[in-house]
C-alpha cells in the first residue's frame, strides 16, 4: 500500500529535516505539530497543522492535541475492512500512512540534580506513545518510526516501491513496543523510588545496549552489555575506553569486581583481580606504593589479571604496570607520559571511570532461571558496625590497620571467604571454599611466610574454634569476624590461648 500521508513530530530532531523533505519530494502530504512543525516550516517544508486535522484546538497547554478521532482513526483504521474505511468515510477521517514519532525527554529531565517532582510529571509523554502503539498495533497498514537510525532504510523503501516492506514494517513496529515499554519503565522506576516503594508487586526496570560482545562466558554462548539509562555512579558500564581491545564478558564481569573493591577506599589503593576474586590489594600514601603492594601480595596470579587504581596512573606507575600481563587497567585518569607508555602494548584495555560518587545505596539484580533476586547493594562498612571485641587482648593500632583494609577486602571475595592482611596489603586470599577452615588454610598457603604476623578476616562466623587454631598456629595475631555463632566461646577462648586478639562486628558478608 502507498504512503500518501504522514505525521511528525519528534523531540530528537536528529535527521528529521532531511527526512521531512525527502517525503515530500516524493508528494507524501506531512501532518506536524509543535516545534517539528516550526522547525519544518522555516527550512521550506509544506506542512499542515494537526489542529486543522482535528479541527481542534491544542488545549491545556499542548496536553492535548493529537488525542483526536481524526488523528487515531487514520492511524487504526484496517485498510482492507470495508467496515473500517466506511466509518472513516462518515466521519471525514484521512488515514495516516507513516508516523515518525519520538518522546518527551524524560530521561533527560530526570538525570538532571534537583529535579522538581513537578518538572518530571510534564515530561510524561501521553500523545506521543498513544500515537506509536496505534500505529505499530496496525503495523499491516501503517509505518511507524521512533529511531532516526532507520529513516534511511525506509525512504530507500519508499523511493524504490513506493512502500515499505511487511518484514520491516514488523521489525519496525517491535522496536516502537520496546521504546514505549522501555519509557514507561523509567517513568515507573523513578515514581516508585520516589514514593519510597522498596518491594513493588510488579519490577519495571529498563536498560540500554551499550555493546554486542563477541561471546559470552564460553565461546560457544552470546552475549550482550546493556546499562542503566541513566548514570549512577562509578560503573564499568559507564567508563571509557581509551586503549586495547573490545571488552569481553568476562572483562566485563571481573573489572566491575575490581571497581567494587577498590571504591571501598579513600586513600590511594590497587587492586588486582582474577576471576572476580581479588589475587592482590595494596594501600599506600601514594599509587605507585598501592601497586607495589598490590602486586607483591601475589605477584602469580596477577599475571593476565585485572587491575584498578583509585588515583591518576602516573609515569612510574605506568612504567610497573606495563612490565606484567595484565588484560585491563582502570583509574579515574592517566598521565599522558602513562599513556604513552601503556599504549604501546597493543592490547591491554585502559579504562577510565567517575570515581565521584564511589558507593551508591543502588540495588543488586541476580538472574535465577525464571526468576530474578533483587537485594539492597552491601554498602555496610566498619563505621556503622556494632563492634566489640570479646578476647582478652585488644588489637594493637598497627593491627586495627590492616583488620579495616581485610574487613573491606572480604565482603568481595567469594564465600567462604578468609582474607589475611599486613602492612597495607593482603597477603592472602581464601575464596569460594565449601568450608571456613578450608578457605584459611588455602589464604594461608598463599601466604606463606608472610601469614606470620597478619591479621585474619572471615565474611561469616566461625561455627567451631577449628579455624581459629589454624591461624595461630601459621602465626595469625588478630581476627575480625561477625560472632554469633553458638560455639563462639569456643572460638573465643582458643583466640586467648593463643594471645589472639579478636574483634565481633555484629555483621556478616556472604558473597555467593
């Protein structure tokens, strides 16, 4: 069927003038409105109100104009329904062939700071998805456009046959239906966070293609990185690549573990992680020091690694860094003598992330088959903790140290956790073990010598003192541990038979 009448009116402009102009060099009548119409009309376009569609005024200060008979009859209408095209008849309704149609600018309103409750409200769209679901709904009979990207596909279309494609007119109609969805989950998203609903008894959430990702976690399963449509903070997803190459799934997967780690400190960090677990953490004053005892904490398996810094890679940093495999590094900036040295290595990735708003109360999705877990992001820390310390000795302040930095550390590392620390560096690393003992005993062999003299932190409670023993005896000092186990006098007591000071947060950090 031929397009002989369409209707625009788009708040991305991106395009629509050469559009607009195309269709009428091809005698296609274009029904406008608003600041399209305006924007058209000045560039020499032939346009005609929708009022005088309508013969109706827009009213209410533009809310209506386009909820009109005249406008959503043309565009439902079943060309071949003989009952249809009668009632169109009687009433004097033209159909509309084409709708080139984008939103109010929601999104945009919302991520502005400040935003009043009232200003969000009016940039609701109502007009415009009504008018994209009608017309993608008739998708048989009508083209619908919401992309500027596909405009050149389709007056190629029209040029060559006067019509567009059944095929493209579907793929075209389904994209319209996951714009309108995506819209709607934004406008849901925002209106229940701010009416403080935590548990809603249905989730709309919504998010963007960043990129295709050449496959999954095994070459054999696809895969995709999509991000929040709007910016939440320090993110992977919203960090920019400055060299190397395309980021892969599972690059993906252990740079946001590095980030998440490294956002828990305020003085210059590194850390080093290998299959989102960390292999190597490093505080120091400066982020040269940071690296430096990031990587003596396992200079093994850092190799082919990923590191994050919390500070601007500098020249002697870089010149460290570039003397190991490692797949990516991230840092709120590079010097451009660090630049010049790392982008010598053809392939290592170089990231770049807003460190400004470093831990964010935002919530945390899981997907099961058929389902999906959501949970408050664990932003729980040693500030908020209800600390006490039940031994008979008191950690030293050299002790308290290095206590805080594995307290930060093993929240992230996969349960059952044990995280050994010691001047501003871990020194050993126990993740993802069926047993508590078992995951001290592997921190400890990674440790070796320098287990003596550490300190010791467990993401969950000991449930006998068997865990504790096996620290002291590879020379473990202190402990810190959330207690409430039944058996923590067990614990407890073996702490003070081996002159172990241990510390009770009341709090525990399971990473499944």
């Amino acid at each position: 069927m031929a397009i002989k009448r369409a209707l625009i009116s788009v708040s991305d402009k991106s395009g629509i003038l050469e559009f607009a102009k195309q269709l009428r060099d091809l005698g296609i009548d274009i029904i406008s409105t608003g600041g399209t119409k305006k924007l058209l009309e000045e560039e020499g376009v032939a346009v005609t109100q929708v009022s005088d569609v309508t013969g109706f005024p827009e009213i209410l200060d533009g809310r209506v104009k386009t909820l009109n008979p005249k406008i959503h009859g043309g565009l439902l209408a079943i060309r071949n329904s003989e009952k249809h095209m009668e009632q169109l008849r009687e009433h004097d309704i033209n159909t509309i062939d084409l709708v080139v149609v984008n939103l109010y600018p929601f999104k945009e309103t919302i991520s502005n700071s400040g935003v009043e409750w009232e200003e969000a409200i009016e940039n609701i769209d109502i007009g415009g998805p009504s008018m994209l679901r009608a017309a993608a709904k008739n998708h048989n009979d009508v083209t619908v456009l919401v992309d500027p990207n596909d405009y050149s596909e389709v007056i190629s279309q029209i040029q060559e046959t006067g019509k567009v494609s059944l095929t493209t007119k579907r793929k075209l109609a389904a994209k319209v239906f996951r714009h309108t969805a995506a819209y709607d989950a934004l406008i849901a998203e925002y209106l229940t966070k701010e009416v403080g609903e935590e548990s809603p008894e249905n989730l709309t959430i919504t998010f963007e293609k960043k990129q295709d990702l050449r496959y999954g976690e095994n070459p054999h399963q696809k895969a995709s990185f999509y991000r929040t449509p709007i910016f939440t903070g320090s993110s992977i997803a919203f960090s920019e690549q400055l060299h190397g190459k395309e980021l892969s799934y599972n690059n993906i997967n252990d740079a946001n573990a590095a980030l998440s780690i490294v956002k828990e400190f305020e003085q210059p960090a590194a850390v080093a992680v290998k299959h989102m677990n960390p292999c190597g953490v490093g505080i120091g004053d400066s982020v040269l020091k940071a690296f430096t005892k990031a990587y003596e904490a396992d200079p093994v398996s850092i190799f082919g690694g990923i590191v994050a810094l919390n500070r601007e890679v500098d020249l002697e940093t870089a010149q460290l860094l570039s003397e190991i495999f490692l797949e990516i590094i991230i840092a709120p900036s590079f010097s451009s003598e660090a630049l010049e040295v790392l982008t010598k290595k053809k392939n290592i990735r170089l990231l770049t992330i807003d460190f400004s708003n470093p831990l964010s109360g935002n919530k945390t999705y899981t997907s099961i088959h058929g389902g999906l877990l959501t949970q408050d992001y664990d932003a729980h820390s040693l500030d908020n903790a209800n600390i006490s310390i039940p031994t008979d000795r008191e950690p030293t302040s050299e002790e308290w140290e290095a206590l805080k930095l594995a307290w930060k550390v093993v929240k992230h590392v996969k349960s059952n956790a044990i995280v050994l620390a010691k001047d501003g560096m871990t020194s050993g690393v126990g993740a993802g073990q069926m047993n508590r003992v078992g995951a001290a005993k592997i921190a400890i062999e990674q440790a070796g010598e320098k287990a003596q003299g550490s300190v010791l932190a467990s993401d969950a409670f000991f449930p006998m003192s068997d865990t504790v023993e096996v620290a002291a005896l590879a020379g473990v000092t202190a402990i810190i541990q959330p207690g409430g186990s039944i058996k923590d006098q067990e614990s407890i007591d073996m702490a003070n038979k081996y002159g172990i000071a241990m510390i009770f947060t009341s709090i525990r950090h399971f990473k499944h």
